[in-house]
C-alpha cells in the first residue's frame, strides 16, 4: 500500500486498494482448482470487491471475466453478459480464439463499430433473431469453444440468486431447465479434467432461494465458500491506518471502542463510522476520545448513509422469506432488538409459536418445531443472528441491532 486507500462507502474496493483478504483469495483459488465454487455473504460485505480482485489479478494462468446478474430474467442473457465481459476484457483473446468461426459472434465484431457504446450485447443479440429461444445452443457453443482453446477460464457469476428469484417469477419451468443444464455443464466434464470454473456469489442464500422451489439438488455441487468476517485486529488496523495516514489525533481506545460498537464487522459500516470520525476532526479539529465514537454510531444508526443498508436486511426478510415464515421472523427480531444480550432459544420458540397462533395457521407440533428450526437456520444462515453465550440468540451486528430496536421492535 503506497497511500493512504479513499473510503469506500458502497462500491466495491477497488483491487489496489484491497486489504484483509491475502488468505481469503488463496483460499478461493485453491478451492477452485479441484471444483466450482458458490460464495455467499450479505449484502455490503465485501464480496464483489474479492470477486473483482481474482478478476484483476488472475493466478494460475486463468482468464477472469466477472458479471453481475441481478437484473437479467432470461438464460439466454447470459451468455449475452459473459460474451460482452470477454469483449471488454479479452478482445484479441475473444476474436482470435474464443470466437474464430462461430459466426454470430465473429459477425458481431464488424458491426460493433457502427452501434457504438454497449454496441457488443446488442450486435449479439440482433445476430440471432432467437437468441433466447436459442439459448441453450448458444450456451453449449460458447462453452464447448470456450473449452477448446485449453486456456483455463473463470467465470464469476455475481448476484445469482437474485437472477434464479427473477427466472422464477416470470417462468419457474425455464429456471429448472437452466439449472439442470447448468449443473450437466459443471460435471461433464469433471472439474478435474474441466478448463472452465464457475464461482457464484450472491447475497442471499442460494441454498434456501432453491429450497424453497424444491431445487437444491441442481445446485449440491458447488462448494459453498462463506467470506469470513474481518477480525477484530483488521478493524483496528483499517481503523488505525485510515486515522493516521490523515494525520488525525486519536486517543488508544478508540479503535477498540469501534470493534465493540460495530458488533459484528460489516465492513461497510466500518467505514462508515471511520469517514465519520475522520469528518468530525476536519470540523473540530481535536483530537478524538471514544465518546466520539459513540456519537458517530448514534448518529449513523438515524442518518442516511446507512439507511438504504440497513433498510436492506428488513425488507429482504419480505422478498426472501415465505408465508409464515416471514411474520415470525419479524417478531423474533423485534423480540431480540429490545433484549439486553440475546435470548434463548427456548423464549424464541414461545415466541415463534405465538406468532403462528396469531396466523391461525393450525400446523401439528412437528410441523410447527420444523418450520422454527428451518427459520432459525436462515435468520443464521442470513447473518441475522448469531448464538451468543449461554446459547443465547443475538443479532449479529450491533448496528442492526440498534436500528432495528428504533425503527421495528
Ligand atoms: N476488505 C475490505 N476492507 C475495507 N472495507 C471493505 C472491504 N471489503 C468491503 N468493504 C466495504 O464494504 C462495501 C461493500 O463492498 P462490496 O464488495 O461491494 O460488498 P458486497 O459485494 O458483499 O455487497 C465497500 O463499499 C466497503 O465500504
Ligand atoms: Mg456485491
């Protein structure tokens, strides 16, 4: 690191700037070597920018390319997307090798000039009137040239589910067709004997999206890759760095007071409250105690550059969550805001039986056991809560946890 790194508040990293995830990188590149990978983590942790960083520095002699396909709602698209990435990223690979004779592609070349921007995609898709009823020709094509030219290739998948939740909605029996034709492309061949790797990053949890559309057999193969969360000795690091590469006084226990108002690191709000810290000084230029810290987590939880954040995990439980599932949730983390350190797993089972009473959904007790232990794993799995001591259930970031409290208990 030659200077001091901007904040980042919501874009990814930029790879330069990249810190804290040396070992999660050789992780990742090692998993990929044996088999494909899926990496799921919140919103706002930090996996794009590890994403866009196996992108920028490539290992293994592998070729990156990286899309986000959030908004696409057909598989046709994206093949689309992954053509025009390779386009951006690897024009003279993409020409001379990738695409050498497969006419729509080639032919997309020469027109590509006269569209001008964004012309790539849209030359693709105006060489084949039926691209997306085609889809699944243009898929084998591209992968079977994409395997003949030997050279490894990474193709990093980000937002997946999200695309998965939109197949869904416009036509579930499509999305099943991807998924089964996906998966025979990941096994045929093995991984072993495979140029190709897949690595799938979303938000949300794959497994529970496809749970819920009886399809976790299509996906069983990905290895699931959870990002680790920073430790509490990177966020005094970034905290201390970002400080002093400022030239900002500060007393010994700020970086500390940080980690134990954050809670669970977020990276984002990290840097949230670092800039804000960094923002009081330029007003008041003092050096600064850890009731500014405080303050500055006070007013995070209330001001704007958050908001959208954690407004983010409140409304995902209504998209994300099914039927009952989603009024319970609610209440148990309206229970959990306002408890002092967390409750037991017990009181949440009363309280999750409570809730359902209210429903008037009569299910059976092994049912109802079910459906709480399910909702337990997701709020888990979904980085709501975490099992604190004395097998106690507390949310997992303490700036959730406040917010929460305010605006929802
Ligand atoms: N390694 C890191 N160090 C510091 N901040 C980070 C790091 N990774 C992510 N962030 C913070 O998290 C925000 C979101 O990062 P991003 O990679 O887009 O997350 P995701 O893809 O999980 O939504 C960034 O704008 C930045 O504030
Ligand atoms: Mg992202």
């Amino acid at each position: 690191m030659g200077s001091v790194p901007e904040f980042y508040i919501g874009s990814p990293v930029e790879s330069a700037d990249l810190r804290f995830r040396g070992e999660f990188v050789a992780e990742l590149w090692k998993a990929l070597r044996i088999g494909h990978v899926v990496l799921t983590a919140p919103r706002r942790t930090g996996k794009t920018s590890v994403m866009d960083y196996l992108r920028d520095c490539p290992e293994n002699g592998f070729r990156v390319v990286s899309v986000n396909v959030q908004d696409l709602t057909h598989p046709a698209d994206i093949f689309l997307v992954l053509l025009d990435a390779f386009h951006d990223a690897y024009p003279g690979f993409l020409r001379d090798r990738l695409a050498k004779g497969w006419g729509h592609v080639s032919g997309a070349f020469d027109r590509v000039e006269s569209i001008g921007a964004g012309g790539f995609r849209l030359a693709l898709r105006g060489s084949d009137p039926d691209w997306n009823r085609n889809w699944r020709r243009h898929g084998d094509t591209f992968l079977a040239r994409a395997r003949a030219t030997g050279v490894p290739i990474l193709l990093i998948i980000d937002e997946f589910p999200d695309m998965l939740l939109n197949l869904s909605r416009e036509d579930e029996e499509l999305l099943r067709e991807f998924l089964a034709w996906l998966r025979t492309q990941r096994q045929k061949p093995a991984p072993s004997r495979d140029s190709i790797r897949w690595l799938v990053g979303g938000s949300v949890n794959l497994t529970s999206t496809l749970h819920a559309l009886g399809m976790v057999d299509l996906i069983n193969d990905l290895q699931d890759i959870s990002l680790p969360p920073l430790t509490d000795e990177d966020i005094q690091t970034f905290v201390v760095d970002m400080l002093d590469g400022r030239e900002v006084p500060f007393d010994i226990e700020v970086p500390q007071r940080l980690v134990a108002r954050l809670g669970r690191p977020i990276p984002y709000f990290m840097q949230i409250a670092t800039q804000n810290l960094f923002r009081l000084w330029k007003r008041e230029q003092r050096s600064l105690a850890s009731t500014d810290v405080d303050a500055v987590f006070n007013e995070m939880i209330v001001g704007s550059a958050a908001r959208t954040q954690l407004q983010h995990y409140h409304s995902r439980i209504r998209q994300y969550y099914e039927g009952p599932k989603q009024s319970i949730a609610l209440a148990l983390l309206g229970q959990i805001s306002v408890s002092e350190v967390g409750l037991a797993r017990a009181t949440l089972l009363q309280e999750a039986e409570r809730a359902l009473a209210g429903l008037g959904a009569g299910l059976p007790e092994h049912e109802r056991r079910q459906l709480f232990n399910r909702l337990m794993f997701d709020l888990e799995n979904d980085f709501y809560v975490v099992e604190v001591e004395g097998g106690r259930y507390d949310f997992a970031s303490g700036v959730l946890k406040s917010w929460w409290r305010k605006y929802h208990a």
